[in-house]
C-alpha cells in the first residue's frame, strides 16, 4: 500500500478510484474521518457518487451498483433485466426474485402448510415467516396485546401493526417509521435515540438514517433509480413522465415505491417509456399482456396526470366483445352479435352511465347476456336453425334441455332479436320479482349493527361500510363509489348523501363518517393523493373494488345479499316508495316492489296527508 501511494500520491486528494489494492480505501476512509486535511473521499468513476468503491472494473474501482449494472442480463422466467443471483442447470441466468420463489428453495410450513420460504427451523419442521411465533404482549405504542417484538432502541414490545407504521413524527415532522411514541403522538427512530453511531447521515442529502450499507438513504436510492428508468439516452426526462418523476419521488412511503419498481414488468415498461421505445399512449399499453401490474401501471400514470382518463371497464368491455363476436363461426351469426352488442347492449350502457364510468356489476352483466346470446346461436346452428327459422316448440325444447345455460339472460337477447324484427312467431316472457327469497333474520341485523357500532377492535372503515349495508340497505357497490362530497357537516350535524335527499346519521355513525374523511388512505403506491373516493382502493385515483369491498364486509360475518334484503324489507314498510326510492338512491320502480313485498299500505298516503290539511 505504502509504495503504492508513493508511486500515485493523488490517490488519497480524489483518484482513489484508480487504487490497486482496496486497503487503500479503507485508509483513505480512516484519515478522511480523523479529519486530515486534503483527504478527498473517491466518487465512483460511473456514477459519479461518493459510496463505497471497492469493485474492481476496467481497471478502476467502481460501486457495488455499477458492477450489478454491468451484469445485467435477462431472466428466463420473468424477463426482468437484473444482475444474475444465479444460473439453472443450462447455465441461463435467474434473477434474485426468481432464486427465492424456486420450488427448489420452498419448504412446506408446519404451521400453514403453505410452501414457502423457511424463517425458522424447529425439531418439528420449519416455519414460514408469517408463522413464525411471537410472544403475546402490550404493546408500547398502541397499547394494544398482540404478538409483538422487543425494539432494538427502546427495548419495549411493539406489535405488528406499529413496527410496519409509517406517520408523521411529533418531533422532526418527517415521515418514518415509528419506534416510539403513542398512537396518537409517534416518534421517530432518530428523535426516540439521536446516537451518531446509529443514525448516520446519507452522503447524497445529509439526513440522518439507518443506512445499514454504504450508499444513499431510500429517498435518494428511489430518486436515483427513477431517473435511470425515466431518463432517455440525453439524461432528460421527458415533461410528462417528469410529472410521475415528482409524484413517486415525493410519496410518504419510499420503500413501498421502491418495491413497485423492482418488479420486473414496472421497470421495464417504464424504461421502455422513458427511452421512447415504447409510446406514452392508452394504445401502446394495451399491446402489453393483460394483468394486474399493468392495470396499475396505467392507473399510476393517469392519476399523476401522464395518461388523459378514460372509462377502463369500458374499454374492457368493447375489448370482450369484439374477441368474442369474431370468434364466432357463421358470419350471420357474427352480424347478430354486433348488432346486439354495439347497438343494443353498448348503447344502453353508456345511456345508463350518463358519461360516468361503468361499474364491475354493469361490465359482469353486459358480458352475460352476451354470453348468452352466444350460446343460445350455438344451440341454434347445432339444430340447423336459425333466430328467423325458429320457433316456438324449438326455443321451449331448448329452455328445457340439460345443458341451457344463463335462460334469463337469452330471453333479453330473443326479445330484442323479436323488436328487431330477427326472429318471428316466438314468445319468452320476463320473469317477475315476487319478492325476496330468502328469509328476514332482523335480530341477526341488529346484532351485527350493534357489534360495529361499539367493537373498537375493528377497522373504522369496515365498520362504516358494514352500518352503510346494514342500516341503509347499500350495496358494496354503491358503497365503495361514495365521495367525500356525500358527507356534509352543517351545524353540527353531519348528513349523507345516498339518494337525491341527505340522511342525517346518528352520533356513532357520524363519527365514523368524520373519521374515515380525515384518515382514509390508499394502500397504493403513491399513498394520499387528491383522490374524492370515501374509500380508495389499491390502485391510485381509483376507489376500491365492488368486489373487494364485499369481501371485507363478508369477513365481518355479514351475509350480503341477505343484510340488504332485511333492511330494505324493513325500511319498506316505515316509508313510502317515493320518500324510499330519494333517500337511498334506489329506482322509484324497485321500491315501489319493495313496498308490496313488505305489505307496506301505503297507497292512500297522499289522499290522507290531503284530508288532513283539509281537516285544518
């Protein structure tokens, strides 16, 4: 070392880069921290960061992440292009991801029974990461008894929930990860324990972290990473993309958004907008498989305001059915089905939506029918019929064969096939709604109703959703579209939006109302945004799922379909069908059937509020 640096003196004020053995860096690091005068630290010669250099390439000294650049190839199983953690039996590279998802690497959990990566291992078997026990404890930050671990700063239990937290610290008023505190007045680690050896600052913006690595803290490693996924071959970023730039490098939660990028299909559809390979259009991401990631994708672009909005379940639906109608087999059959489809099902819905977006109930319905129509045209063509050469002893043999799929749905498609005059002579009738069929447990209601009104260990969210279901006869539906502006507070009362007339909520309602407007929050990437959903889902500007909010309801041992039928059922017998139908949003023609199935007598309402203003 000694006659190295007598050979190369410039190593130590800025060259370490070109050192031949890495024990020069080591004591250019130890003089540079005793604080020699004109010890310059070395920056990596790729990436022109000041970290750690000990790799050698080409002849100089460059970061561990500049090697990993320079070993990127692409995966065979996942096509991500990442440094190789190993190679399979041909010798083709396998990326990290792919090395811990290996069947090969997988033991089955003797706790779950799930094949998964082994956390410990026992004299009974291993145990996964989600199994692996914990002691029940009291919390120290949320008070609540729960599995928990002993902190590395405080040495006090914390549970789960409040190791992953991330809020806002009481003391320093960043963003982190919660080590001490309350619920109500979280403190950072760096605030609950200001030990320099613990919290070293990161070299690129000085902020004190728990780098437990050479190199830049999360915040800067997330905004390094976006730039080289955003950047073109100028070093630029392109305006619009510029835009998603700001959005995830400014996100509450980096390492949430350092995790969406490493996954191999964001980072690579990125790089390829970035780069101008691929174009920043709707069109250009629909030539991608159809999947989850890239429904996320795009909904991250259009709320950071890259990508203009457009009706997404439409989409999906023109999508089916242009697939399903060319599939067809006779060409008379294919014209029937556009017909059917564009001009009849298409049609109505976009009439129906009144220029808002679909919902996943209306997409599952189109498509029914539409399946429908396909199978009863099959039926058909195996028969050697046709819609205009049917009639009606076929159509009833058809209705009363073993394989006739979605009747009701194909007797929508012969009745518009007989207004168009396509078929003649036939006869399907609409089944009539005769009232609910299944029975009216309104004790169950009330039981459950009084649970989430006063059990704290549930989410408040799922509360509210439940009471909304529960007292207000809404469907999931219904309920995971509501906005902020359905919840007005005037004068100390708080009123909801459902129907054309505000319903004023009792005091627990109300404050769970209240609450969810102030806490609610996405579980997407970008976290809070300016979204209006009461109750946003997973992907960014949009609300959760109809689906997904039945499943959190169904968790709470509420029964859907039944809840809603007895609330209804109830409701339908206090009020008329009118003051029912502008109250909670539902059709006056629904809930005039309610009325009648309820028994509710409410036909001389009118001529008796009348004889009464005329007894006064």
């Amino acid at each position: 070392m000694v006659w190295a640096l007598e050979e190369n003196p410039r190593l130590l004020t800025g060259e370490g880069h070109l050192a031949p053995h890495r024990a020069i860096l080591r004591f250019i690091d130890l003089l540079h921290e005793a604080g020699v005068a004109g010890i310059v630290r070395p920056a990596c010669p790729r990436c022109h960061r000041v970290v750690r250099i000990d790799k050698p390439l080409d002849g100089q000294r460059v970061c561990r992440n500049c090697i990993a650049k320079s070993r990127i190839e692409e995966c065979v199983r996942c096509g991500a292009r990442r440094e190789p953690a190993t190679r399979d039996a041909d010798r083709r590279p396998l990326c990290p991801s792919c090395l811990v998802k290996d069947p090969a690497n997988l033991e089955t959990c003797i706790v779950c029974g799930e094949s998964r990566v082994v956390s410990n291992r026992t004299a009974d078997g291993p145990i996964c990461p989600n199994c692996r026990p914990l002691p029940i404890l009291l919390c120290s930050i949320c008070g609540r008894t729960a599995p928990c671990m002993l902190s590395k700063l405080t040495g006090l239990p914390r549970c789960g929930g409040c190791d992953r937290r991330q809020a806002h610290c009481t003391v320093c008023g960043r963003m982190r990860g919660i080590h001490s505190g309350t619920a109500d007045a979280p403190v950072c680690g760096p605030c609950t324990t200001p030990d320099a050896e613990l919290w070293r600052p990161c070299p690129t913006c000085g902020q004190a972290e728990r780098l437990h690595a050479p190199g830049p803290c999360p915040r800067c490693s997330l905004k390094q990473r976006l730039h080289e996924l955003l950047a073109d071959g100028t070093g630029s970023i392109n305006p619009k993309l510029q835009l998603l730039h700001d959005a995830l490098a400014d996100t509450e939660r980096a390492g949430t958004a350092m995790r969406w990028l490493s996954k191999g299909i964001v980072s690579t559809v990125l790089s390829d907008l970035g780069s101008g390979r691929r174009p920043l259009t709707h069109k250009a991401l629909d030539e991608l498989p159809e999947g989850k990631v890239v429904e996320h994708i795009r909904s991250v672009l259009v709320a950071t305001g890259v990508l203009p909005q457009r009706d997404e379940q439409m989409v999906r639906l023109e999508r089916h059915v242009k697939d399903l109608v060319s599939s067809h087999a006779t060409a008379e059959g294919r014209k029937i089905l556009h017909r059917y489809a564009t001009w009849h099902l298409l049609r109505r819905l976009r009439r129906r939506s009144r220029g808002k977006e679909i919902t996943h109930y209306q997409l599952a319905g189109a498509r029914q029918h539409l399946r429908a129509a396909v199978h009863l045209l099959d039926w058909l063509e195996k028969q050697n019929l046709t819609l205009a050469t049917c009639r009606q002893a076929d159509l009833e043999r058809w209705m009363t064969s073993d394989d006739v799929r979605h009747r009701r749905e194909a007797g929508h498609f012969v009745r518009w096939a007989l207004a168009q005059k396509i078929a003649r002579d036939l006869s399907f009738p609409a089944e009539r709604w005769n009232g609910p069929s299944q029975a009216m447990d309104d004790e169950a209601r009330w039981d459950t109703a009084r649970r989430l009104l006063h059990d704290d260990t549930l989410k408040p969210e799922d509360r509210f959703a439940g009471l909304l279901l529960l007292l207000y006869a809404q469907w999931p539906a219904a309920i995971s579209r509501l906005t902020i502006d359905h919840i007005e507070e005037t004068d100390g009362a708080v009123h909801i939006r459902l129907g054309a007339v505000p319903v004023e909520l009792p005091a627990p309602v109300a404050d769970l109302a209240l609450q969810q407007v102030a806490v609610r929050r996405s579980h997407a990437v970008l976290a809070r945004t300016d979204s209006p959903w009461l109750f946003p889902g997973g992907q960014p500007g949009r609300p959760i799922s109809a689906w997904a909010m039945g499943e959190r309801l169904r968790k709470l041992g509420i029964r859907l379909a039944e809840a809603r039928s007895t609330a209804l059922f109830q409701l339908a017998t206090e009020l008329p069908a009118v003051v029912l139908a502008r109250t909670l949003g539902i059709d006056i023609t629904v809930a005039v059937k309610w009325q009648r199935a309820a028994a509710g007598d409410w036909g001389a309402y009118a001529a008796e509020v009348s004889r009464r203003h005329h007894d006064v």
